[in-house]
C-alpha cells in the first residue's frame, strides 16, 4: 500500500477510534462494591489454624481510601487506632491461612497486629506478656478490602488462647478505638492524618455459634464492616 493511501485509510479510521473511546470507557468501570462474599466463589468467613479456624469478624470495606487498603498506609491506620507489629518483630504461633473466594484459594496472614497500650516502640511487647487485643490481616485480591480476624488473648503463661467470648469482645474493642474521627502521627514522614471512620454490622454471612470454630469459643454471627475516609493530611 502506498503511504498517501494508508494515510487515508487511517483518516478514516481516527474518528470512529475516537468516539469508540468514551464507550469502552463506560463498560470497564468498576461498580463500588464494600468486599465481595467468599461463600460465592468456595471462600470461607473462617480462616484455618490447625483444622478449625477463627471468624474474619471485621472487614476493612473496598471503598475506603485507597491509602488504607495499601500495607504501609494501613500499617498507619493501625497504629493510629491503638495497634502495631509485633513486639520486636517476633511472630508468635504459625501463621494462619484464609479463603476469601478471590481465585487465589488459601492465602496465609500477611500480618499479625497487636494491641500497643499507647507506648511507642515496646507497647506490642506488654500485650505478647500480658495478653490483649490482636488481629490478623488478609487483603482480599479482587477488591482490595482487609479482612481481620479479630480476637482477644490470655496472657503468655496460657499460650495465647483467646480469652471467654474473645472473638466477640476483641472485635468490639477495636471497633469501639476506630470509630469516629482519629489523627494519626507518621514519625518517619513527619505527616498527620486524620481518619474517619464509620462501622456497619453486617449479618447472615457466618451463623452465631461455635461451629468449626477454635477454641470452642461462640461467636455472634456479626461482621462488622468499617469504612476509612482520609479526610485530611498535613502539614
Ligand atoms: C504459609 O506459611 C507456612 C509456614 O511459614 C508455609 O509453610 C506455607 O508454605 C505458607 N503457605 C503459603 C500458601 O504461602
């Protein structure tokens, strides 16, 4: 073909190419969605700890800020609500594995996060001695939402097991630290944030009860869903 008659070709060609943009546009947008059930694609609200599992009792919903659902910036948020890695970096016990029906089958924890007692640095170190509220973390790959297993533990000396009602309560507790308005401080950046956050019960996804659940411990049946805005950073 000559050049002059490519030429005209994709003359004629550019403008629909043009106008087909918008539309493609239209049909691959994402509809918001807070996290989508594991139950519908073979997933579990349980994770899996040496046959039975706890229950994934708090989400961190998809609509979030971006910023949350990313390691670092949750890792932020975390801190910000009364939480942090591990003491010293030690993980105590085997990790555990989730299905979160994203195609990926079961994932381990890409984290533990303990309660800190508002003491920079060691905080997590009081709460592996003493025991306290602790969660585990995993990031659902087609939504980016979190889902925690959250639980309250008995101190070293009883081995970590969770206290009485401990799913119930810890998952309460955290809820009760994260709602509302909260400012965070990042030391490394020099930066503050503030977080909102709101919290939604969500129930029939897991039955009230102890079924296929660790240490024989009921839980309620709720999940509770929070949804973290970044309303503001500074300086
Ligand atoms: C999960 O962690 C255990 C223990 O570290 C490891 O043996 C296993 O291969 C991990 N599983 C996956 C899917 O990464």
């Amino acid at each position: 073909m000559y050049p002059s008659a490519l030429f005209a070709v994709l003359a004629l060609a550019l403008p629909a190419l043009l106008s087909a943009t918008p539309l493609t546009v239209e049909t691959v947008e994402k509809r918001a969605v807070d996290f989508i059930n594991p139950t519908l694609a073979g997933g579990s609200w349980l994770d899996k700890s040496a046959g039975l599992g706890e229950p994934l009792n708090v989400v961190i919903s998809a609509q979030s800020s971006p910023e949350v659902l990313t390691l670092d910036g949750f890792l932020q948020y975390a801190q910000t609500i009364g939480f942090n890695i591990e003491c010293l970096g030690l993980h105590l016990g085997d990790p555990q594995s989730a299905n979160l029906g994203d195609g990926r089958g079961d994932v381990n924890e890409t984290e533990v996060l303990r309660e800190s007692f508002g003491i920079p640095g060691i905080g997590t170190c009081i709460e592996s001695l003493t025991g306290g509220n602790h969660f585990r973390v995993f990031p659902q790959a087609e939504t980016g939402a979190l889902f925690l297993a959250v639980s309250k533990e008995e101190d070293l000396e009883d081995k970590h097991t969770i206290v009485p009602d401990g799913y119930n309560i810890g998952r309460d507790l955290l809820v009760a630290g994260a709602i509302g308005t909260k400012i965070g401080f990042d030391g490394k950046k020099f930066k503050f944030t503030t977080y909102n956050t709101v919290s939604q019960d969500v129930t029939g996804l897991i039955a009230a009860g102890t079924e296929g659940i660790n240490h024989g411990i009921a839980q309620d049946g709720v999940i509770k869903v929070l949804t973290v805005k970044i309303t503001k950073t500074f300086p």
